[in-house]
C-alpha cells in the first residue's frame, strides 16, 4: 500500500494514521540516542580518574583563564598556565582540560617537556552551559595540581543546530 | 586539505621562548548534532596535534570534540637551533597534514 497520501485516494483516516506516524518518528529519533545528553560532575570526576589514575590532586599551580562569563558558547578562548620552571629536573608533563556540563567531559590533553619554556597552552573550545571548567596538570616528579574556573554562558554550544 | 593559517617567528636568539600558533579551518563536527531530518551528523574531528622541531616532538594535544571549529592552537617552545619546525594533525577520517615552518636561530 502506498504510504504517501496522494489527493483523490487518501482517506481523512489514512491521511491523519500518515501524519501521525511522521510525529511520532520525528519525536522518537532524538529519543532513541542512548548517550547522556550532557556529562555531570561525576561523569567529569570519573574521566579525571581514567586520565590520572588514583594519583592524588592537590588544588594550585595551575592558572585556567576563560571569560567569566560567556556571550557565545560555540567559540571560548581559554589558556591554561601552570607554574613551573620547565626545566629537565622540573617540568609540566601533561596538562588535561576537562568539563562538566558539555556531552563528554574531556576538551584535550596537552603534552608538553622540558623543551616546552614556558607552561602556558591557549585553544578554543565549546561550552554547553554554565559550568565549571578543570584542568589538572601532571608534573615530572609525579604529582598532580589543578585549577579551576567557573563560566557563565548565555548562548549555549552542542545544542542547537545551526 | 584543510587550510591552516601557523606562526613561527622567522628569528630567534638562541634560548628564547618562541610562541607557536596554529589556526585549523575544520568544522571539528561533534557527533552530538543531528541535520534536518534527524540523522545524526558523524563525528568528524581532528584528534591529534603534534610539532616537532627538527623531528623531535616539543608539543602533542589529544584533542576532543569539545574544541571549537576551526581549532587554535598556541603553546611555547625554546629555540635551540636553526632548522624547521613541523606542525602535523591528524584527523578522524585518518588525513593526516603537514605545515613547516623555518626558523633562523642565532
């Protein structure tokens, strides 16, 4: 049977059981993704533990730098400095960027070395919603430092269409 | 092949600390957007980001969708001698790309 009513051999019911099945997938298709729509804290918490292991995080060193508040959620710049001499006894060895709020809670990981100079990474990434941002940097003797900063945003990322 | 816009000072005194940046033209496609008819829209991003000076690696990023299309990039390296800078990235369809760079180190 042809699906598609056409003018002269719909029925008024054929028509509407047509209409209403093209509802009904419009509004099922966003439902039928099985990922959360955005991380949480503890989805951020546990792609921290993934990164850095069960290594204790002790709050300092790093600077993160972002707008407080955020007109334009699709493109933020953010820089992230840790505070280290970079030399080869003493240096930054990686710094990762997590999120809370966005559909994943990683934004990237930095790999940086004594040829480094200077700790200090700018990018531009993507916020969903007002949030908190973390970064968390690894240094050469072993030990983990994080700093965070909180971000108001008006017109939200990875939502919309556009 | 994505246009990039990199910058390298051309000169250098020996043991500065240079700024390297890299703007990528790439619409880093989340994955989480759907089109018009409700498919969704693949994931499509660059992944990975290295440079090298004179082949050996100063600086990698492992980068997620969270970053902004069109990603920037910008990060320090000492300049230790003359030679060539590389800014290589790798992408999820597998592409990689190359950008060099010349510096005069003195």
């Amino acid at each position: 049977m042809d699906d598609s009513p056409t003018i002269g051999t719909s029925t008024r019911r054929r028509f509407l059981a047509g209409a209403g099945g093209l509802v009904v997938g419009a509004a099922a298709a966003p439902l039928m993704t099985v990922r959360p729509a955005r991380a949480t804290p503890a989805t951020m918490a546990a792609a921290i533990r993934e990164v850095i292991g069960e290594a204790a995080v002790r709050e300092g060193k790093v600077k993160l730098d972002l707008p407080p508040i955020v007109e334009n959620g699709n493109t933020v710049s953010l820089t992230v400095s840790v505070d280290s001499p970079m030399t080869a006894a003493d240096h930054v060895k990686t710094v990762a960027i997590f999120n809370e709020k966005n559909p994943q809670p990683n934004v990237a990981i930095f790999h940086l070395g004594p040829r480094a100079g200077k700790a200090s990474v700018s990018t531009r990434m993507r916020l969903a919603d007002s949030q908190q941002v973390v970064a968390i940097a690894q240094l050469s003797d072993g030990s983990f430092w994080s700093g965070s900063m909180d971000v108001i945003v008006t017109i939200a990322a990875c939502v919309e269409n556009l | 092949m994505a246009r990039a816009l990199i910058n390298v000072p051309p000169k250098a005194k020996r043991g500065a600390v240079i700024e390297i940046k890299a703007l990528i033209s790439h619409p880093m496609e989340t994955g989480y957007r759907h089109d018009e008819s409700g498919r969704a829209i693949p994931r499509d991003i660059i992944n990975r980001f290295v440079c090298t000076y004179n082949g050996e690696e100063v600086f990698r990023a492992d980068l997620f969708p969270a970053i902004a299309a069109n990603p920037f990039l910008s990060f320090f390296t000492v300049a230790t001698e003359s030679g060539v800078i590389a800014l290589t990235w790798t992408g999820d369809d597998g592409h990689t790309q190359t950008e060099t760079a010349n510096i005069v180190v003195e």
